[in-house]
C-alpha cells in the first residue's frame, strides 16, 4: 500500500503525539469528543511483550480503541523483526487504520533493547522493522516516528535509510535523543527532513514534532518548514479540547484570515474553570470505567492534576488530586473547588 487514509487528509494535518500512559484510552476518547485531531496515535505497545504469551494477554488491552477515534494508528516499539510480524499482523486483525514504528524514544531502557532512538544507530535493522510491517499489512500505510539525530544531528545520513523502504509518512521529533526535551525543538531540521525528502524524490510525507502550542501553531510551523502535519504532544496533556475546530481554524488560515484564525486557537487556551473541572471529573470517570482493575490509580493522577492550573486554589486542588485512591476521591475534590469557585463568584 502506497500512503493509504494519509494521501486523503487535508493538509497540513494535526496528529495527537503517541505518550506512554498519556493516550491511553480514557485520553483518547476524550479527545475524540472535544478536540479531536486529523489523526489518533494509541501508547506505543512492546513488540517483544506482544510476541509472548502472558506479555500479549497484558498488553492486548492497550490496543483496543473505538470507531470514534478514527483515524487510529498503532505505535510498536522493538528491535526484532520477527516480533513485528506479529503486531503487523495483529494491527490488521484489530482494524488499525495505520502502523507506526518508534524509532525515536530516548528512554533508556528502550534503548537498551535496541529499540526507539537506538534504531538510529542500526539503520539496516531499521530498514528490516519496516520491511517486516510492510510484508504483514500490506493493505496499511507504514509510517515511523523518529529524532534528528542519536548524540548529534544525522539527518543527511539517516534519513535516506528510512526513504528507502517508502514509508507513508515519517515524523521527525526536531531534536536528537541526547537533547531529550531539553532543549527547544529546532523546527529548521523538519524543514531539512521534507528538502531531504524532496531531494531524493520520495513521496513520503514529513510530519514535524516538538514544543507545539496549538492549533494556530501547528499550522504556522507547517507553512514555515513546508511540513505535510504536524504533531501536538505534552500540550493536550491537561487540555484534550485544544484542537477544537481545528478544521474550522485551518479553513481560516488557509484564506489567509490569520488573525481570526488565531482567535479562535487561543480560545482554547482560556477555558473556564468550570469547563476544566467537568473534563477533569469525566477524565477519572473514564479511567474508572475503561482502566479500572487494569492500571492502578496512581498512573491517571499526575494526568488528572494538570487540568488544576490557572485558577483560585488550584495548587491546592494539585497537590490533593496526587493523593486521591479513585475516581469517587477525585469527584468529591472537583465538587467541593467548584462549590467554593461559585461562592467565591457570588461575594
């Protein structure tokens, strides 16, 4: 398959990024409802836990999704080929719409396995994950996630490998894995990955990663760098609404009504607390209804505390939500900053 649902999007797109116990499926089906993106990244899941027998009967949960999330693409991590026959074949099996391969995780444990960023350093064995997907889905676009480079900038030499193998899309996170999210991302190295891309006459498209603030942004980074997409990570995170009418948003730019365009991006900057605090109340009710039993509490609460930013008592409402045991805890906090938010309203 050559680009698959990519070649149909309207461009530029704006993808959710892929974030280990981030995109999980409470996360994902909230951004569904209110800021959904053009595309859908699942948590990337372990090729090699998926190979075994207990590791896939875990990690098989990760994977499910629901129709609303659509375009939905699956995230692997490994440095097997041969256990990425089996999530190619799995990913058909479960109706994704697209596989993405990380080669670009900076953790080191990940690394360790020779897999996420370490793949930079082993560009033929990169070249056999691909390969190994393509031959298994062959009816799916492939796509891979990646850095500019291992300890230092490696573009001119890493990205033909990837080119090779004709992937539909790859993004490129605009730092190297040294500089992990240290550094600001250096979006003129997106700009060098879609030249390189065009250079070598590739139709593969180039998506751009790092420090993007909104809807509003993501177009501008697009338009300076020529990027086909973008990808928004950490900002959803606290704000699963920040891509609201993106369509909309990138009808007005596109027209070139920028101003306006970016109005209606930076509302979704400026929520109500009450808004906040209802998205925050349903995120753990989701939690309790899709994860319960499955991840422990403790994994949803620094999620959860995000969303207590930028209103009277929310450093308060943090530091409790990071002690709450369940979802009942959590509602009782909201309900009660609420309550005092009205009565604070009412003086």
């Amino acid at each position: 398959m050559a680009n698959g649902f990519w070649e149909r999007l309207e461009r530029p797109f704006v993808c959710s990024a892929p974030m280990a116990d981030v995109t999980d499926a409470p996360f994902r089906r909230l951004l569904a409802e209110y800021g959904k993106p053009d595309v859908i990244w699942n948590e990337f899941v372990s090729a090699d836990g998926l190979s075994s027998g207990e590791g896939r009967k875990k990690l098989i949960k990760i994977l499910h999704f629901k129709d609303e999330e659509r375009p939905i693409v699956a995230q692997f991590f490994g440095s097997k080929p041969e256990n990425f026959k089996v999530c190619a074949e799995l990913a058909v099996e479960l109706g994704y719409d697209g596989i993405d391969i990380n080669m670009g995780c900076p953790d080191k444990s990940v690394n360790k396995q020779r897999a996420g960023a370490d793949l930079i350093n082993n560009p033929k064995l990169a070249q056999d994950i691909i390969r190994t997907v393509k031959k298994y889905a062959p009816n799916l676009p492939i796509s891979v996630k990646t850095r500019a480079g291992y300890n230092k900038v490696e573009l001119e030499a890493w990205l033909p490998y990837l080119l090779e193998t004709d992937p539909a899309l790859i993004t490129v996170h605009a730092r190297t894995k040294k500089e992990l999210s240290l550094v600001p991302a250096r979006w003129e190295l997106v700009r060098r990955a879609k030249e390189i891309a065009l250079a070598y006459g590739s139709k593969t498209l180039i998506m751009g990663n790092g420090d993007v603030k909104s809807a509003y942004h993501a177009l501008q980074l697009a338009e300076e760098t020529g990027a086909d997409g973008v990808m928004i990570g950490r900002a959803l995170i606290g704000r699963p609404w920040l891509l609201r009418n993106l369509e909309y948003i990138r009808k007005l730019y596109s027209k070139d009504e920028k101003e306006d365009a970016k109005k209606l991006s930076d509302l979704n900057l400026l929520r109500t607390p009450a808004f906040t605090l209802a998205i925050l109340k349903k995120h753990a009710n989701y939690f309790d209804e899709f994860l319960s039993g499955e991840r422990g509490f403790h994994r949803v609460r620094k999620h959860l505390s995000k969303y207590a930013i930028g209103f009277s008592g929310s450093k308060e409402l943090r530091t409790a939500l990071m002690s709450a045991e369940n979802k009942s805890e959590v509602c009782a906090l909201v309900d009660k900053t609420v309550s005092r938010l009205e009565n604070e309203k009412a003086v």
